[in-house]
C-alpha cells in the first residue's frame, strides 16, 4: 500500500491522441506537497503518513500547528491529510512528492468535496418526478408530496428524502485513469471528472479495485527528505559518546605498551 497525494483541481480540458480522438481529463496540481509527519505501529498503533500541501500565512496558523511543522522543517501548509501505508513504504519527512508518483494509464481514486448546490427541492436533489400538471394539482406541481402516514404511526421517518441542503459532501469516484503526468509543472491529468470546484483539494490515491502496474515507483516518486529534528538530535546525542570509550581505550593500550 502505497501512499497518495495531496492535489489542487485546476479545472477541466481535453487532450488529443496521435489518431484525433480527443479525451476530456481534470487538470490536478501537486502545490509542494511534503511529508510532514510518520506514524508507526509502535508509538501510534497503526502507519501512516502524514502530508502537506499549499503553503498557508504564518498567522493564520496555530502555534501548536506552528510547532508542528517546525519539527517537520517544512513550510506551514494549508491542507493536511493522512494516507494509510504498508511499513517498507515509508518515505522521509520532508520529502516532497512529484506527478510521477503515478504513471500513464493507472487507476486512482479522487476523493474531494462536491460543489455546493444550497437549498435544493426534492426533484433536483433526489430526482422526484414531481406531481401532476393537472387533474386537481395547483401551485405544488414539484413539490415531493406526501412525506408519512395518519394516526399510525403519525410521524415522518428519519431518513426521508425531502427538501434540504444539496452538495458539499465528500465524495469519492472510482477508477480514473491516469492520462499523462507533466513533471516539470507537477501537473497530473486524470480521465474524466473529479469531485470538487475549482480550487479545490483533492485527495488522489492507488485504485482499491484495480491491480498496481508493474512500474509504478515504490515507495514512491519523490525528492529531498530529512529527519525530524528529535531523531536527528537523538544521533548527534549517541555519536560523541563512543568517541571518548573509544579513546580512553587506546591511551590505556598505548600506556600498558608502554610500561612493557
């Protein structure tokens, strides 16, 4: 299991093949997204990577969110997520992730948040046919009509499809195929659409459904990387230690030399 990527949705075109068919993609952006943080099986039960993208205001941050990427030795970020990954999968915190992560013709799935539709009647919203146009019906031709019953058990279920708020849920769609990665301008161009509007964070990662290609770069396609500063401190703490054993053990050797 590998790990996905935080992207930015540009919009939507179409690419031509070499015979004239055209294919309508989402245009995804990969905005310097880094590894920010590992979690391991011994200190938090499961792993996992923890990644960033975007780049966000000093003082629209926390100060514990602050701290946190300070640790990471990375730029605060404006989208943060979690992939779930298999342990000899792991990449180094801050290492950023680049398009050919993925390769042409993979299968990913896009999970985001749907546009935002407000309001919405129960014909747009569940695709009620609506009531008659005649025979006795006047003013409530889209109205969804009888929502429960009489005496019993008078009252409306829970879960009942009537009117109300429409989109901004997460979404995810299935098995879309990787059409060409530009790795120069972290572009990746995924077939068909991608839940979410313009400027919006998509989480992109391995389809569930489908088989990994053969050459798909594992643990994955990436550059740079450093150890958290408590790692690197921990190392620079046990290094000076077994020089001077080392040392104290030459002198007495050389002095025990000496008095043979």
């Amino acid at each position: 299991m590998r790990s996905g990527v935080i992207a930015r949705k540009i919009g939507m075109t179409r690419i031509f093949t070499d015979a004239g068919e055209h294919i309508p993609v989402t245009v995804l952006h990969l905005n310097n997204c880094q590894v920010i943080a590992q979690r391991t099986e011994e200190k938090n039960g499961y792993t996992a990577l923890q990644l960033g993208s975007g780049l966000a205001k000093v003082k629209n941050v926390s100060r514990a969110e602050r701290g946190h990427f300070a640790t990471a030795r990375v730029e605060p970020k404006s989208r943060v997520a979690e992939f779930r990954v298999s342990p000899e999968n792991l990449i180094d915190i801050g290492a950023e992730i680049t398009a050919d992560h993925f390769v042409e013709g993979q299968y990913v799935d896009a999970s985001g948040s749907s546009v935002g539709k407000g309001f919405a009647g129960a014909m747009k919203r569940h695709g009620f046919k609506g009531l008659r146009a005649s025979h006795g019906v006047s003013v409530s031709h889209r109205s969804h009509g009888s929502t429960g019953q009489c005496q019993d058990p008078g009252k409306v279920f829970k879960g009942k499809k009537m009117a109300g708020h429409m989109g901004d849920k997460q979404v995810t769609t299935l098995n879309l195929r990787i059409v060409k990665t530009d790795v120069e301008r972290g572009l990746i161009m995924v077939r068909g659409a991608v839940p979410g509007a313009k400027g919006g964070w998509v989480l992109l990662s391995d389809a569930v459904k489908k088989a990994l290609p053969d050459n798909v770069p594992v643990p994955g396609a990436f550059r740079g990387g450093n150890k958290p500063e408590a790692q690197a401190a921990e190392n620079e703490a046990e290094a000076p230690q077994a020089a001077p054993e080392e040392d104290a053990r030459d002198a007495s050797g050389q002095q025990q030399g000496q008095d043979q």
